[in-house]
C-alpha cells in the first residue's frame, strides 16, 4: 500500500491498518486486476458490498439517535441523501481516496478516477476494509470526525427542512416572526439532549428534542407544523 497513504490517514484520522491487505483489496478496482491477472490480486466489489452495509447500520443508528421523534418515512429519506452515490463520491474526494485507488490503464485514460460511481463505491470499500480490520467501533471513531459532523452542521437539512416549510406555511397570510427557544437539556454531558420550543406572536406552536439545538429545533417546528395542519 502508498505509504503516502498510510501516513495521510494517521495524520488526519488517526487510523492505523493492522492488516494492510483488506486496505489494498479495498484500493484496487476490477480494471487493475483484470490488466495484472499474474498477480492473483482481489478487486473491491466484494469488500464495498460489506461496507454499504456497513454504512447504512451506522447511519440509520447515528440518525435514530439524533431525531428521537421523526418517524421511520423520514429518516429513510435522510439516510439515502447521505449515502446516495453523490455525497459518498464527494467524500471520497475530500478525503484523497480518489488519488489512492489503483485502476487499470482504460479506465484511468477515460477518467475513472473522477467517476462518481467509482468513487462511491471507493468509499464504502474503505468502510468495509475498516470495519474487517478494526471493527464498528473503529468505523464509527472515523465516521465521527467525517459524515456525523456534516449531518449535525445541517449539510443534509433540505430534505428535513422543517423550520423553512413552517415560516412557509405561518406567512402565507402575512410576516409572522418565528422564534426559538431551549427550555431544556437532558441526560449527561456526553448524551445530551436538548429540548427547544417554537413560538411564533407568543404562542408556543410545538416543542421537539434532539441531540443538538439545530436538531431540536427541526423536530420541533415539524410537530407545529402537523399541529397546525390539523387544524
């Protein structure tokens, strides 16, 4: 494996590969192997199916935990916008994996290294290798310095856009001002949970919990919003 690589990933993750063949297995793709038959080397299409799954259990749980009340329709919408091929490409960019991967000749000449597909399928590769190599715990310390962040910053808040529907909703008739507040925190320091209200001209319209204030407050302007449409 580059070392160069080995380097790169204790120096921005601090992860170290005990077994560095899953590493190379994850890093070479069938266009490789098929120009380098005397090799006798696997390619990564067994290694990234483990890692999609893999990634959906540590996403759905990561996202169960963070939005308590939102039921199971949304968070599958959630969880499909943050492993669709688009974000995990992008990842797999932002993280360098694409100048690691060994391709063959053909498909480097016809860009390989810049296709999203590919490049997805490199990260759930990665994922799968980890995970062979280290376990969850290992998996889930990487995804928590990369995807979990984004998630909480609201990198994935337009499908679950909740507090922009009900301004929309509220102002139909005119501006309203729309406010949040934390009442709340609940549970231990590293379990937090807040709790927030939405209040819209003083009336308390809904009140929602989650693992951030951001969270909390999408929850909560989603159940003013069913609320509000019920009536």
């Amino acid at each position: 494996m580059d070392e160069a690589f080995l380097t790169h990933l204790k120096a921005e993750f601090s992860l170290v590969f005990n077994d560095l063949s899953y590493l190379e297995e994850a890093f070479t793709h069938s266009s490789y192997v098929n120009e380098h038959r005397n090799l006798k080397l696997k390619d990564n299409e067994r290694i990234e199916f483990l890692g999609d799954a893999v990634l959906e259990l540590t996403v759905s749980r990561f996202l169960y935990e963070l939005y308590p009340d939102v039921p199971e329709g949304k968070l599958t919408r959630l969880r499909a916008t943050v492993v669709c091929e688009a974000s995990l490409s992008q990842f797999a960019k932002e993280y360098e994996f694409d100048q690691y991967i060994r391709l063959g000749k053909g498909e480097e000449r016809m860009n390989g290294r810049k296709r999203p597909a590919l490049l997805c399928d490199l990260f759930e590769s990665f994922i799968g290798a980890l995970y062979l190599d280290q376990g969850i715990d290992s998996v889930l310390f990487f995804l928590e310095q990369t995807i979990f962040p984004k998630i909480n910053s609201g990198a994935f808040s337009h499908v679950m856009d909740h507090k922009t529907n009900l301004q929309e909703f509220l102002q139909k008739k005119g501006e309203i001002e729309i406010g949040y507040q934390l009442i709340d925190e609940i549970g231990p320091a590293h379990q937090k949970a807040f709790v927030v209200e939405v209040l819209a001209e003083g009336q308390i319209l809904g009140q929602g919990q989650g693992k951030t204030k951001k969270a909390a407050e999408q929850v909560a302007a989603e159940n003013a919003l069913l609320a509000l449409q019920e009536k």
